[in-house]
C-alpha cells in the first residue's frame, strides 16, 4: 500500500512531540512535508518540546513554497504557518493535510484538500495498533492548550473503543 503524500501544520508536530509520540508520523505516513514557516515555528524555540528531534527529524521534508501570491491571500485569515501549509499541499497534490485550527480547516476543505487533525493521527494509530490506549494521551492534550470539547473527546474514545 502506497503512503499518503502528507503536508502538516505546526500544531500537530508540536502535540504529537508533547506526547512523545513523534514517531506517528513516520509510522503512519513515511515522509511528511512542511513548508519553511512551519519548520520556523516548529523549531524557533531551541528549548521546546520536540525541536531538537523535529529538527533532526530525516521522515520530515521542508519545502519552500513557490506561490507566494496564494500564500498571501490566505494571509488575511490565517496565519504564516497555515497559509504556506495549504498552499504546499495543493503544490505538491497532498493526499492529506494535518491541520488542527478550525479557521484553517475550513479554508483547506474549501479548497478541496482532505483533512486530519492530532486527534484523527491519533485514532488511526490506534486502529493500526500503533498505540496503546490513547486515553491518557487524550488526557495529557486537555491539560495542554489544546482545544477539545467534552463531546469530542467522548466521541474519540468511543470509536477506538475505550469508552
């Protein structure tokens, strides 16, 4: 089975390495690309979570992107990071973008790309048995700033079976 081509925003990296479990995306999707604002606000910070592995990191390609024009129309309601991140998948024809804020989300469907957030890596790891019980990492996340409603978080563990 061929692996999906993958493009990721910053705030899945950035979870996923508070979890310890960078090694997902590898696992999951071989080689994930990120445009140069992404790996900026990735690894700006030498003493975050995660850097250093994701600066060393040979599963993950940084890419420059080269429609600057469409990059800066997304700008008006998106971030850097986000803005480059979908226009590199459309430039590369993701199969995936991993991507967790809803405005940006919304921007990417609309635009035809397909969508997985931190959760969704996290469901798919451990339907591929690739995870243990993500109840705890589930747990961890609502203690960091990631956002996740009570509902959602009931509804995850239901799919996976840990409800």
């Amino acid at each position: 089975m061929a692996r999906p081509v993958a493009v990721s925003d910053t705030t899945p990296l950035i979870a996923l390495a508070w979890l310890g479990r960078l090694d997902l995306f590898p696992a999951l999707f071989g080689v994930v690309h990120i445009p140069l604002a992404v790996h900026r606000e990735a690894t700006y910070n030498l003493d975050a979570v995660g850097a250093d592995e994701l600066r060393s990191a040979n599963w993950l390609v940084i890419e420059p992107v080269t429609n600057s024009l469409a990059v800066e129309l997304l700008l008006d309601q998106l971030d850097l990071g986000e803005s480059e991140a979908i226009v590199l998948a459309h430039e590369l024809s993701a199969d995936v973008l991993l991507m967790d804020e809803r405005r940006g989300r919304r921007r990417a469907m609309q635009s035809g790309l397909r969508i997985i957030g931190t959760l969704g890596i996290l469901v798919e790891a451990r339907q591929r048995k690739l995870a243990d019980p993500i109840r705890p990492m589930l747990d961890r996340l609502r203690d960091l700033p990631f956002r996740m409603s009570h509902a959602l978080y009931t509804e995850i563990l239901q799919r996976v079976g840990e409800l």
